[in-house]
C-alpha cells in the first residue's frame, strides 16, 4: 500500500508537471520534447510500480490494477495531445516567421523605391569620371543682382586619397547689370567663361588648381552696383559710377592662376595663388561650430601690381546663433596708394533666419557700408540697404527684395544726388 500511495503522489506531481509545461509551450518550441521525454520517464516509473506492486501483493486488489491501468492510458492520452499542440505551435511559429520575412521584403522594396533617385540625363563618357552639371538662372527687375551661371563638374576617382576634378563654369547674361546704367539701359547678351581650371585634390597634402578661377584671397561675390550718380546742380549723368564709390576690396577675383590650398586643421586652411603681370595674393580662413552658434572667418593679403598702387588687405568675420537665427557680419578692407589716401571700407550686417513657412526659410537683413577715399582721396560715401529673400528649398528657388540707398560726399566736381535702388527677382537653381 505504501508504494501504491507513492504512485499516486507520483503520477499527480507528473500531471501537474506536464500541465505546466503545456503553458510553456507556448513561449519555448523545445517544450513539446521536455514534455515527451518526463512523460515517457513516468511511464517507466509506472510500469516498475505496477510491476514492485504486482510482485508483493500479488492478486491482492485487481481493481486497484485496473485503476492504475486507467491512468497510464489517461497520460498517455494527454501525451498525445500536448504532441499535437506542440506541432500545431511549431506549425503557427514557422508560418509567422515566414510572413514576418515577407512584410520586412516589402518593406525594404517600397523603401527603397520612395529612395531611389530619377534617372540622370546627363552622364559621362567616361567609366570612372563622374560629371554633374548645375548653375542658376537669376532674373531682376533693375538688374543690380549676379548673372546667371551653368556650372560643369567632372571629377574621377584617381585612389582612395586622391580626386581629379575639372571645372566649366559660363555667364549667361542678357542686359548684364554691370553693364546697365540710365544712358545704356540695352547692352549685348554676355556669354563668357568664369572658371576654366583643373584641380588635384588630396585629403592628406591638400588642393592644386590650374587655370582661370577664384584666387586665394577672392572671397565672396561684391554687390554689384553699377548705376551712375547724378550732379546736383542739373541732375546730368556724371561718370561716377556706384562700383567706384563701394569697393570690399574681395581679393583678386577670378584670374588665369595657379592655386594651392591646405588640408583643413582645427577649422583653420590656408590658400595662396601665383597668377599672370606678377600678381600673388594668399589667405587663411577659419570656421567652426559649438555651443548653439556656428562662426566663420577669413583674412587675406593681395598684390594687384596696378599703378599707384602698393599691397590691399581684406577680412570678414560671421556669426550665427543657430537657435534664433540671428547672425552678425562684419567685413573691411583696405588699399594702399602712393600719390592718395589710402582707400578705405567697412561693412556690418544684422540678420534674421527664421522658417515661418514648411518650403523654407525666410531671411531679413539691414547692412551699412562706410567709404573713405573712393572713388578719390576727396571721397566719401555711405550706403544703407534692406533687403527680404523667401527660400522655396523644394524647387531650388529663392524670391528676393531689396531697396538701398548710396550717398557720396564729394570735395571735388561734380556734387551728386544720393541713388536710391529698388529691385525684386528670383533665382532658380539645378
């Protein structure tokens, strides 16, 4: 009786057991073989017990045998039965996991189709050249804006370190502003070349530029302004030119040179060019970002070799507060001459990036520029521009407003009015 009881204790810790590990089985596929082999290994206790039970009582209770009999079909049932759960999980399990795959394909294809740039029209004749081609067509009313530009940029990959690149840059410009003025408000279309260079471009020994572009220490674009002042006395045209009394003094601009620029540290790169008539200038120029602002900087010296004239010097310093979109700029610029005070120029700009539209961002600017000595040693002038410029980033286009007005104190004739300037345009980018 006592080894009767034992398996009485046995066989219900073994159903609860296997009712136990048939909730299991449905976090762990392994389950299903832990049940079969305890059940089979209850079953073998079992068949000792009723074998130990047969043997010392002998026909002591057939009833009793029978009953035992009953449970061992009974496990063997629930056996059967947690088997098949077991397979119908591993079934559900493989079938989730093969629809888990093709959702992921499905969603890489379509993502990859959303990303999947346009096919380019214009492609290079060459394997391992890559040529892209961009510019901007820009269109005002009073023309005192740049002209418009088609830019072509072929680059092969020469090693890991070193690019070759080459560069055709055009000016297309129909009634050119720096041409325009009140007596010539039709000149002929322009089409010329702004930079016809090769270049060898190495992340370890820096840049070398062959042929016409920007010198070293050409900066940025001036402000073109070409319209002519007016006497006082009789509002005549004179032959003083607003490009004559404001001059930044931005280097050389683009001339047939040689040009060599550093590999970049700590924010910092310097550039230096040997160009035709012994002309030289160099520059070093700075920028970096940190603590919510961004900043950039450069400084450059520069021989023109024109008469009367000794070395001219430049520099400008910008900061923007990334958060406010509030900036700062700051530019001056001086030129040495012999027989004359040395010419003069300053300039300071407040500005305001601010995205009240989702196309883009919206820009505002007040600047003030200061001249001494331009167009001559008895000149000064001053100049005070507003301007608004609505960017439209998905298009590549920006819409621009400006009024400014240009005064120059004269000591010598003629007197001259103060301009006012108005324009409004677009420039649209590919």
């Amino acid at each position: 009786m006592k080894n009767i009881f034992l398996l009485y204790i046995l066989i219900l810790a073994g159903g609860v057991f296997g009712l136990g590990l048939r909730a299991m089985s449905a976090f762990a596929e392994d389950a299903g073989k832990v049940v079969i082999i305890f059940v089979l290994l209850l079953l073998a206790a079992q068949v000792f017990f009723v074998s130990t039970v047969a043997a010392e009582e002998g026909a002591e209770d057939s009833e009793k045998v029978e009953r035992l009999e009953r449970l061992i079909k009974e496990q063997q049932q629930q056996l059967e039965s947690l088997q098949k759960q077991v397979n119908q999980l591993k079934k559900t399990a493989t079938e989730a996991q093969t629809e888990a795959k093709e959702a992921k394909t499905v969603a890489e294809e379509a993502k990859t189709t959303v990303q999947e740039p346009v096919e380019k029209a214009v492609t290079s004749g060459q394997e391992r050249v890559k040529l892209a081609i961009s510019g901007w067509v820009n269109r005002a009313v009073n023309m005192v804006n740049s002209e418009s530009r088609v830019r072509f940029d072929g680059t092969a990959k020469a090693t890991d370190d070193l690019t070759i690149g080459s560069t055709i840059e055009l000016t297309i410009a129909p009634n050119k502003s720096g041409e325009v003025d009140q007596e010539n408000q039709e000149t002929n279309n322009v089409f010329d070349e702004r930079i016809v260079e090769a270049t060898l471009d190495s992340k370890r020994f820096g840049k070398l530029s062959l042929g016409k572009g920007h010198t070293a220490s050409y900066g940025s674009a001036s402000v073109d302004l070409s319209v002519l002042f007016r006497q006082t006395s009789d509002d005549n045209l004179t032959n003083v030119r607003i490009v004559d009394a404001f001059n930044s003094f931005d280097g050389l601009s683009r001339q047939n040179r040689v040009r060599y620029d550093t590999p970049s540290f700590y924010g910092f790169h310097l550039a230096t060019s040997a160009i035709s008539d012994e002309r030289y200038d160099a520059a070093v120029y700075w920028g970096v970002q940190g603590y919510g602002f961004k900043a950039a900087g450069a400084a450059a010296f520069a021989y023109p070799n024109e008469d009367e004239t000794d070395f001219q010097y430049d520099g400008s310093f910008s900061l923007l507060h990334e958060a406010t979109g509030l900036n700062l700029t700051l530019s001056a610029g001086l030129q040495e001459r012999d027989n004359q005070g040395d010419a003069e120029n300053t300039y300071v700009k407040v500005g305001w990036l601010r995205r009240f539209f989702s196309f883009g961002e919206t820009a505002f600017g007040v600047d003030y520029t200061r001249s001494l000595n331009l167009p001559t040693g008895r000149d000064d002038g001053y100049s005070v521009g507003v301007a608004a410029v609505q960017q439209f980033e998905e298009y590549g286009t920006e819409i621009y407003l400006l009024y400014r007005l240009h005064s120059l104190d004269r000591d010598v004739e003629p007197n001259v009015h103060d301009v006012n300037v108005g324009s409004i345009g677009a420039r649209v980018k590919f």
